[in-house]
C-alpha cells in the first residue's frame, strides 16, 4: 500500500508537521527524504530496507556510491542527495561550535564526531583546535590508518597546534569495529600527547573515540586525562 493511501495521521510527513521531526522512528524520516518507494513497496519499507542493509543510518551515510546505488530504486542522484544533507549537517554543527563556547554544548561535539567518523572503515585521528574560549579554530584529519590502527607522530601534532595557534585541542579516533573502548595504546598515546602539548601551553581537553554501534566514549569523563 503506498504511503498516499494510509490514514492521514499516520502517514510521515503529516505526523512530522504535526508533530514534528522527533516523534518519527529512523524509517519514517528517511522515508520522507526518499518521498517514493519501487514496486510493492512504500518509501517507509525502502527506507528500513536500506537501514537494515546497512546496519543503522551511520554506516549508511558513510557508504560508497556503488554500494548505495546497488539498492533498488537507488541511484547515483539520490546518494548524492542524501551526502548533501549529511554534509550541510556537518556543517551546522561546525557553525554551532564556532559562535559559542564549545564546551558549553558537548553534544554538539559528539554529534559532529559521530557524523564525521562513525561510519568510517579505517582508522581516522582526528583534532578540534581550539581558542582561549574553548571556540572552534579548525576540525582536521590529522592522520589515517587501516581497518584497526593509525600511527599518530606527536612532533607534526605540535607543529599544527602551533599552525593553528591554538590554545587547545580535542582528540578523537574512530574503532571500525564499532565498540568505543579504550586500549592500552589508546591510553599511553594520550597521556604522551597530553605531555608533549602542555610543553607549547595547549591543553587537551578531552579524547573522544568514535564507534558506529555506541555512543562516543570521553577519556575526561572516564577519569583518563
């Protein structure tokens, strides 16, 4: 049955005007960006097919142009469709953490993080340089590594806080294998870069790690900065 033929206050958009966007399940609002679905199934039942395909929106938004496009009723203007929306959230979020504290809105942080990391297949050591106010200067790639490590050289992290004048930083890396706990080398590789930061006065604030199948994990409230 196609979504124009439910009851009106069940269908995705009526619900979400009424309602608005957060009383829709992850189907419904992916379903109202698709607007249609293919024979003999609604964009809702598309839309939890794609989810289910993909294993949850994150790894969705970060999957290829080829594997997107080989679900039916998919194609290469619908992907890029769906990274124009990712990228312009991204982006708010940046926008967020620059006109305020940013420290102020920890989500925001975790939100962009997950947005940028989550769904990643590599390895990514990533930093959010930061002012004196705690308000975002850069967020960049520092360096990128395979499916389970990165190699991260404390003397170029430095010399970019420096590049960027900043006055500290906000670490994070991603775990592919989707499970956000800390190893042992994760733990020494933050107190060493702790170390070698406070000698140019930069703060580590905190070092997040980003996983798909969980929430991002805070070294500062884990009690391991």
């Amino acid at each position: 049955m196609a979504i124009t033929d439910w009851p009106k206050d069940e269908r995705p958009r009526e619900r979400l005007l009424a309602h608005g966007a957060a009383s829709l399940s992850d189907a419904e609002l992916l379903a109202i960006f698709l607007r249609v679905g293919v024979r003999g199934k609604s964009a809702v039942d598309l839309a939890r097919d794609l989810i289910g395909r993909f294993g949850g929106l994150t790894r969705m938004f970060a999957a290829s142009p080829a594997d997107f496009s080989a679900v039916p009723g998919m194609g290469p203007a619908k992907y890029a469709q769906l990274q124009a929306v990712v990228e312009l959230a991204r982006r708010a979020l940046v926008e967020e953490m620059k006109q305020g504290v940013t420290f102020a809105s920890p989500g925001a942080v975790r939100d962009y993080l997950r947005l940028h990391l989550a769904g990643l297949e590599h390895e990514v050591f990533f930093a959010l340089w930061l002012d004196a106010q705690n308000r975002l200067i850069a967020a960049e790639e520092l360096f990128r590594g395979t499916l389970t490590q990165t190699s991260v050289y404390p003397r170029e992290v430095v010399k970019l806080a420096l590049r960027h004048n900043a006055a500290a930083v906000v670490l994070a890396h991603n775990h592919p294998s989707g499970v956000a706990e800390p190893s042992r080398a994760d733990e020494v590789l933050t107190s060493e870069l702790k170390q070698v930061l406070a000698l140019v006065e930069v703060r580590v604030l905190d070092h997040f790690i980003v996983a798909a199948q969980s929430p991002p994990l805070s070294f500062a409230e884990r009690g391991l900065l």
